[in-house]
C-alpha cells in the first residue's frame, strides 16, 4: 500500500469550551501543556514507528475540536465529502476544514444539507466494506450518497450508547478481514452485521472500552494506542502488530483519542 498520508492539527487553541458528548465537562478542563505534548508525542509515534506521512491544519482560535480532524469528512481516491456536524457548536470548522482540501485540489462532493455526517469520525473500512455508524452523530440517510459518491457498499451500523457517539469510538479496522470492538456500543442488529461480514473480530472489554481502545491508529501491522489497554495491546501483539502506547488523557476529557485526531488522505 506504501506510505499512507494523514492530516492533522496542532492543539494550539484546544480546550473544553462546550458540552456535546458525556466526556465533556467545561468544569473538567484540559492542561494546554499536557495536551500538547501527547499530541506532539502521538505525532512522532505515527510519523516515527507508523511510517505515515502527515499534513498540518493550521490551528484555528475559537475551534477548540478542530484538533479531531477525522471529523472533516471522508477522503477516498482525490474526492472529499464534507461533514455536516450535529452540534452547531462545531459547525465553523467545516469551512476551515473545506478551504484546506480545495487548496490541495480535492475534488468536493457534498451530501444534502438536511442531514448530519461526521466523516471518518463515523465511516471506517474493512476490506472492501465501508461501515458506517448511525444516529447519535451521522444521520443514516448520509449512507446511500456515500456509497453512491464512492460506489461503495455501505453497511450501516446503528450506535446505541451516548459514549460510544462516533463509530471509531467502538470499532477498529485491524486487517482486510479483522477489525476490534465493544459489541455493547451496537444494536443487536448491528451486531449481527458485524459478526456477518468482519470474519476475525476481537471484543474489547467495558474497561478497555472506556479508555478508548477501539480509537487507535492502525497502518498495516502497526497501531498506536491510549495507555490502559493492557489486554488488546496484549491481543494485538498475539496477532503479529507492533503496538505503541501513549497517554491522551487530555483529548480523553472532549470524548477523542488516537484516531480522532487523525484523517487518512489515501
Ligand atoms: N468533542 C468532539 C465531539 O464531541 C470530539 C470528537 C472526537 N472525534 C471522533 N472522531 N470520535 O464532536
């Protein structure tokens, strides 16, 4: 597949200004220097052991979740397709995040206004599926225009727990036919359709899953993960991965870990 290119976004202006998910506590801030260094420690891991290569998005003052750039939207061979955030509190970064993919040339295609889609944040890849999460964030009727845009199947997946709010708080693509995640964050029937189509699934535990181990940064045979999950770094290694661990605590405190604050480009 060769070196896989992600964007990402200093923290400068991060902080917990606004509460839109069971993570965030304006009472519970983020340390500005802490948050700094796990980002810039993340960046090396990915850059350093992830081989990945990786554009910057100017921060942006006044968009403290700008540093989530897997909420952009979804890239896939040169197209984007933005994201239509839920919350209004978010919505200023979408020209933000739109500006920088026009610059590079992207070709934009939207989805109609009316309804909501988080982006990579909600759409992730396993083997030759798309999956795609539902209802607390995206709205399921983004679904088909993904596929059409894409020409890609899209297998919806309905989200049930307010904690577990975006799909790759709960799920984590690992190879062509694996992928990790906390069965209890999906209706039944999304259940049903993971166990379908994903032939080798690794369950992540209550614990695990509250440390945010289905977010992490997977590039071939290596993943960089929250500290604290102790057993899927464990698994993981059993499977053959290199598997890196570092503290997001800070990023922990908006409901976002490793792979929030990353977009693949390619
Ligand atoms: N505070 C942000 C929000 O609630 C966190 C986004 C995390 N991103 C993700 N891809 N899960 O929207």
């Amino acid at each position: 597949m060769g070196t896989r290119r992600i964007l990402m976004c200093p923290p400068d202006y991060y902080g917990i200004e606004y509460e839109i998910n069971p993570w965030m506590s304006r009472s519970r801030q983020a340390d500005p220097e802490a948050a700094r260094r796990q980002w810039e420690s993340l960046f090396d891991l990915l850059q350093g052991r992830l081989g990945l290569r990786i554009s910057l998005l100017a921060p942006m003052k006044g968009l403290p979740d700008l540093v989530f750039t897997a909420n952009a939207g979804l890239v896939r061979r040169g197209t984007f397709i933005p994201s239509h955030f839920r919350h209004p509190e978010r919505r200023g970064e979408s020209p933000v995040f739109r500006g920088w993919f026009e610059e590079e040339g992207y070709e934009i295609r939207s989805l109609p206004r009316n309804l909501y889609f988080e982006g990579e944040g909600d759409v992730l890849r396993v083997g030759g599926d798309l999956f795609a999460g539902y209802r607390i964030r995206s709205d399921i009727r983004t679904h088909a225009g993904v596929g059409e845009i894409l020409e890609e199947r899209v297998l919806s997946l309905e989200l049930t727990d307010p904690r577990f709010y975006h799909l790759d708080t709960c799920f984590c693509p690992l190879a062509e036919d694996a992928a990790a995640y906390y069965p209890p964050a999906f209706d039944p029937y999304a259940r049903r359709v993971i166990e379908a189509h994903v032939p080798r699934r690794v369950e992540v535990s209550p614990e695990e899953a509250m440390r945010f181990a289905c977010n992490a940064v997977v590039a071939e045979r290596k993943a960089v993960i929250n500290t604290g999950c102790e057993n899927l770094k464990t698994t993981l290694r059993g499977m053959g991965y290199e598997v890196w661990e570092t503290d997001l605590s800070e990023f922990i405190k908006a409901g976002g870990a490793a792979k929030c604050l990353v977009l693949f480009l390619d």
